[in-house]
C-alpha cells in the first residue's frame, strides 16, 4: 500500500497505519495537514477515506457521517457538485492525538458561480495515525472569478512555492 499506509501483520490481525502516528510533534501535524491537503484535492473519495478508522466519526456543517463508506458518498456526492474544487489547508495547533486546521477551498457551481469556502475543522487520532473523530465548521461565500486565489494544475499538489492560506491574507 502506498501514501505512508502501512499494513501491520500481527498475530490476529493486520491494523492499518498511516504515517505519522501520535503522539505529534510540531513537524508531523505540520505533515498530517499537508497530506490530507494534497488527498483531499485528487478527489478520490477512495483515497481520502483511507485516513480515517473504519467507524469515524464526522461532522461536516449540519451534516453527521459515521464510518467510512458513509464519508466516501459524501466526498462522491460533495466532488460531482463542487467543479474546479482546489483545497488549502493551515495547520492552526496541535496536541498529542490532535490537530486543529483551518482551510479554504474554491469552486464553482454549475451555473459557473464561484464560491470560497472558509472553514475549521478539529481532528482527533487513534495510535495507528488515523483520524477518529472530524469536526467541520464551514462558511460558504460568493466571488467572482477575478476574486479567486488558487489557480495551480488541479491534476497535482498544490506547488511548494505557493503562498499559504496566511501569506493570501485569508
């Protein structure tokens, strides 16, 4: 498996890893955030719910998701009506097992009306690095295309060179 997923043979079971495991130190939340960044923007809903423990937990706006299979019809759902949907995510602190983020993400609908999302969101880790618990706060606000911050390939990562939620002014 690959994206730092390790499998762990033990006697009676194999547990899923995904590198780096708590407790944090500043550099691996910094990571953390980073990687689900760059899963989050392929728009692979299989991919992304790879981070998380089989039963997580979610709340994303109003919306309550629990487990895995619930989060990847979510993220198919969100991505099909989300066009041109480019993610930057800012660690904001962290603990141990915890990291708080804050991020914003651009798109359009099909109408072609841009929109920026604003949001928050507290994450919490189990010791095989995976995600227990997501809690989402989110404000959507209208832009108009000139208004827009984020233009790199969305077929990659967002480039190392580009200015980081803060350096934006967001």
């Amino acid at each position: 498996v690959n994206d730092n997923t390790y499998l762990l043979q033990t006697s009676a079971m194999s547990t899923e890893t995904k590198l780096p495991v708590p407790p944090f130190s500043f550099e691996d939340a910094v990571k953390k955030v980073r990687m689900a960044e760059d899963a989050w923007n392929t728009r692979k809903p299989d991919k992304v719910k790879m981070a998380y423990t089989k039963d997580t937990i979610w709340r994303n706006r109003s919306q309550f998701l629990n487990g895995r299979d619930e989060i990847a019809a979510f993220l198919a759902d969100k991505w099909q009506t989300e066009d041109g949907y480019r993610l930057m995510k800012e660690i904001w602190a962290h603990g141990d097992d915890r990291i708080a983020v804050r991020f914003c993400y651009e798109y359009h609908n099909e109408a072609g009306d841009w929109f920026r999302a604003h949001g928050n969101e507290n994450w919490e880790f189990d010791e095989h690095g995976l995600m227990k618990f997501r809690h989402a706060s989110i404000n959507d606000v209208a832009i108009t295309e000139e208004d827009r911050k984020f233009h790199w390939d969305r077929s990659k990562p967002r480039p190392a060179d580009h200015p980081n939620l803060t350096e934006l002014g967001l």
